[in-house]
C-alpha cells in the first residue's frame, strides 16, 4: 500500500532552505503532510514513487527546470495526472518573454514597447531594419528566457550593443524595450514587485536599479489608489496558468499601469534577513501561507471529485 502525501516538494538550490522551511511550517499549521525531495534522496525517493510506494496529491517542482535528474520525477508524475502548484509545461511556456509580450497585449496588459528579434542564426544582422528611434534611447535588452537579471542589460544606448547581445544569445530571441520611468509616490518609485501565491496578490516596492524591495502595507493600496495591480497580477495568473509567480509591475506619470517583467517562475525567495536584495521576511511568510491554503483547498477539491487546477481558458 502507497504512503500518500499531501504535498510533495522538490527543490535543488541551496538557497531555497529558509524558503522551504517556512513553507513546510505553514504546511504543518493547516494540518497537510509535506514529503521533501532534494538531490540527496532523489534516487531513493524517485524508485518509491515510480514503484508506488509514495505518492503525492499536489506537487510543488522547483528542480525540474534547472536539475536534469529531476526530470524523469517530474514526467512521471505528469503522465499519472499528479496536481502542480506550477505544471511544468505552463512554467515552461510563461518563461517565454517574448510569447508573454504578445499574449499580455492579447489580453489588455500594458507592456513597454517592443522590438522582438528572431533567433540570430535563423535571422541573420538586422543593422539594416532595427528602428532604435521607436524605442527610445537608454533601452533595454533582455533575452526572451532567463531570470534573476541575467543577460539583461539597462540602459543600452547603440545598435552595437543589440549586435553584441544577439551574438552573446544566438539560440534566443531578444527583446528591446523602452525605459519605463515610474511615477513618484511619496519619495518612492511607482514600481512594484508582486507575488501571486495561491490566489492571493501580495506586492512590496521595488527598486530596479538596486534589486531591494521593502514591504507594501495594506493602507498603501487605498492610500494611493493602487487597487489595479491585484487585477493585473490576477489577470496574469489567468493567461499563464501558474499558481505561484512574481512580477514587475510600474505606474507612470500619465497613471499608466505597465507590466515590465512579465512572469518570473521559480521565484526568488531568498528571506531578505539572509540577504539584502531578498524578499521581505514577511512577504515571504505571507506566500508561504498562501500556498499552503491553496493547497489545501486543491485537495479538498480532489476529494470532492473536481480538478484543482487552473482553467485553460480566461474567465
């Protein structure tokens, strides 16, 4: 007979620790039984699954994306219908920056305005067809894939620079977008870094120039008239699917909500009292908490003969 686990969580970074603590105490306060999986007991633990000895109800993947040895786990439990607090193939496609860009745009989210290069070998030089002027000069580049900042540089002024970034990308479309310059709020950028968890919208304010956030109190929403960016975040978690990501969301001087860093998945949760550009403590447990109801209702719900995941298609 198989030991059945509420939630199963896999995790490779070792940066992840404080995180996963947090989110199995919060587990335990809602009564749901976690089973860790990590490098150390992932050849033990993937036997006992893949021969039925362990099972999970819901299952939280924050290896398969950076771990090739997690993946065979991953597909496994794929392929029996396991529930995912982020399903792979969902992460997978939201991480496309370039294909958020359209489907953003699809559906009514403001985005900075774009140039999105094909992949440089399949394109070849654009010298002769990349109208810088429509952007604006600085610029960003960023690759479509990649988080954390990587390959992203700010402030970008010369179509040298777009030649450099494809050379340095060649298996990846790039992205040139304009400078979002943010409204000021009481000595404080209009810019935010928000975390969608479980159905809850949880914000803090962002600086992108140093990568520090500092908590959002719930009074700053009514204070400053910000009640538009849990309905964006919400409206994110529709198009992507995901229950569990970040993102950048910056309010203009014209009072123009515009989603600069469309979806970033697996997040960030280094607990900023470990260090200086990680995620508030509280934010932190917030999430947590977040993630452990969601998981209890998604399993309330498989009891109950219905499927906890997130629809296909917008509401």
């Amino acid at each position: 007979m198989s030991q059945q686990f509420d939630l199963g969580i896999a995790w490779e970074w070792e940066l992840d620790y404080d995180f996963i603590s947090v989110l199995e105490r919060k587990c335990q306060e809602h009564k749901i039984s976690t089973f860790i999986i990590n490098p150390g007991n992932l050849a033990d633990i993937e036997q006992k699954v893949l021969s039925g000895e362990i099972a999970f109800t819901i299952f939280f993947d924050r290896a398969s994306d950076t771990r090739k040895d997690f993946v065979l786990l991953a597909e496994y439990l794929i392929n029996n219908n396991i529930t995912f607090i982020n399903h792979p193939r969902d992460a997978e496609e939201a991480c496309n920056k370039a294909a958020m860009h359209l489907q953003f745009i699809t559906h009514g989210i403001n985005v900075p305005y774009t140039i999105i290069l094909p992949v440089f070998e399949q394109d070849g030089p654009t010298e002769n067809i990349l109208k810088l002027e429509n952007v604006g000069i600085p610029f960003i580049i960023k690759p479509a894939h990649g988080g954390g900042g990587d390959g992203v540089l700010l402030g970008a002024k010369s179509l040298a620079e777009v030649m450099a970034a494809r050379k340095d990308y060649v298996n990846d479309q790039l992205l040139i977008q304009e400078n979002i310059i943010p409204r000021i709020l009481d000595g404080k950028k209009a810019w935010f870094r928000v975390y969608y968890a479980g159905g809850n919208v949880i914000a803090c304010w962002w600086d992108p120039q140093v990568h520090n956030s500092k908590n959002f109190a719930p009074e700053d929403t009514v204070r400053y008239g910000l009640q538009e960016i849990e309905r964006i975040a919400t409206r994110i978690h529709k198009i992507s699917r995901l229950n569990f990501f970040s993102t950048e969301i910056a309010l203009t001087e014209s009072m123009k909500y515009i989603s600069v860093d469309y979806v970033n998945e697996p997040c960030d949760m280094r607990l900023q009292s470990k260090a200086w550009n990680g995620v508030p403590d509280e934010v932190v447990e917030l999430v947590c908490d977040s993630l452990a109801l969601f998981t209890a209702r998604a399993i309330a719900r498989k009891e109950a003969g219905s499927t906890p995941q997130c629809p296909s298609s917008l509401s």
